[in-house]
C-alpha cells in the first residue's frame, strides 16, 4: 500500500500516513453508501474535497474538466501504490483524487484514484481506454464531467 520510493510528498506527512487516512474515511463514509449516493472525494493528501474545488484546482476558468478513473473495480487501498506511481510516472500527472464510488451492478463501494484531464470527448474516450492494463483488461465505463459550478453529468465511454 505504501510507497516506499516516495516516503513523503508535499503533504507534510508520509505516503503511509496517507493511506491510513485514507483508509479510516473510506470505512467511515461507506458506512450507508449506496446506489443512489454521490461520489465522495479526497485530495492526495487525504483532505476531503468536493467536486467544485477539484474544478476549480484545474485552473481552466469556466470550462468543464473530466475526472477520470485509474482503479476499476477495486474494493481496497493495497494496489493503490501501483495506481499512484503509475498516475505519476506514465501518466506524468501530479495532482490525483481519491475518491468512493457506487459499484451499482456488484452492490459494492468502489474506490478510485482518479486524475483530471480537459473536457474533449476524443481525449476522453482515449483515457477512458488507456488504462486496461492496469485493471486486467477491464475498460473504465465512464467519465465525470464537472461544470464550474462543481455540478457533474456522466460521459460512457463507447467501447463498453
């Protein structure tokens, strides 16, 4: 779960220290997570944040932005150290989410690492498709597309 190659980051604390807190609002906020409930999300650092100030992170005024989703189908924190490094070193993106998601057809809650790319379907859907490999060939089935009033809409991807 940790990584042991970035054993501190600009959060002022350890990457193990992270995952805790991670791990701890999981737990607590899954409690009564549903079908119907919203994402919830966290910065890198373990912050709970909301979808406006994710927006609002991505500095691109009033446009919209797309969060996309590394993890699919995860049900635990242990991969994600494989799913940080590969956010940052193949990906080459600094900032990423955590967040909670409702796995409707499994009945499960479904924890995510994201990041967040500029609103262009083309670009979309080729992030949508990039990370198969990651996730044993699973496709990510959706984006969230976040307006500037940090109000969202769902964008599937065409391939699943």
């Amino acid at each position: 779960m940790t990584d042991s190659a970035n054993p501190t980051n600009d959060c002022g604390e350890s990457q193990e220290s992270i995952d805790k807190k991670i791990l701890n609002e999981f737990k607590k906020y899954e409690k009564g997570f549903d079908g119907k409930s919203k994402p919830v999300y966290w910065n890198h650092c373990g912050e709970k944040t909301t979808l406006k100030k994710i927006h609002d992170d991505a500095n691109t005024g009033d446009n919209s932005v797309a969060i996309i989703a590394v993890t699919r189908e995860q049900y635990n924190i242990e991969n994600f150290s494989n799913y940080r490094k590969y956010i940052k070193n193949t990906l080459n993106e600094n900032t990423f989410y955590y967040g909670l998601w409702p796995d409707k057809d499994k009945d499960k809650v479904e924890y995510d690492i994201s990041y967040v790319i500029q609103n262009n379907w083309e670009n979309i859907q080729k992030h949508l498709n990039l990370h198969d490999r990651m996730n044993e060939g699973v496709a990510q089935k959706m984006a969230l597309i976040i307006d500037k009033d940090g109000k969202w809409a769902i964008q599937n991807n065409e391939k699943s």
